[in-house]
C-alpha cells in the first residue's frame, strides 16, 4: 500500500527549542473570484531529532504521530543548507 502521509516544503524560521523547529511553508493560488494570484504562508512546528537544522535551511516535513499539543510533523529530509 502506497503511503499516505502529507510531505511539505519550507524554511526553518526558529531552532531555539531542544529537538524542534519551526518552519513557513508557503503557497500560491488564485483567487476563485477576483482570478488575483494570493500569496499566504503557514508556520509548523516540527520534530528535529538530532538538533540538525538551523534557520534559513529548506526542509521536507512529513505527518507524523503527535509529539506534543503543537508538534504533529517531523524534518524528514533538509534539501538545501543555508551557507
């Protein structure tokens, strides 16, 4: 069976906690009535198990299992290091 989790892109905005980052995920879509391109963005918290990411890097988070009352994605992959 093909796995059914949700994987989103974005960038690490906070690694000030112990094993957790936050990251903004942004998209676009067009507006349904007004046909305007609407850009809008959402923060997750997400689970860094090794303390790994540092803000400015691009991740994939992946669904996960409820670490805490915020935390249900974790880093799964960092695509790109900030220098």
């Amino acid at each position: 069976m093909k796995e059914q989790r949700k994987r989103l892109i974005g960038q690490v905005t906070s690694d000030k906690m112990e094993k957790t980052v936050v990251v903004r995920v942004d998209r676009q879509y067009r507006h349904p009535l007004y046909k305007k391109v609407v850009r809008t963005s959402k923060k997750y918290m997400a689970h860094d198990e090794e303390n790994t990411c540092r803000i400015g890097d691009m991740v994939r988070i992946v669904e996960s299992r409820p670490y805490s009352r915020q935390k249900r994605w974790a880093v799964e992959e960092i695509l790109e290091r900030v220098a």
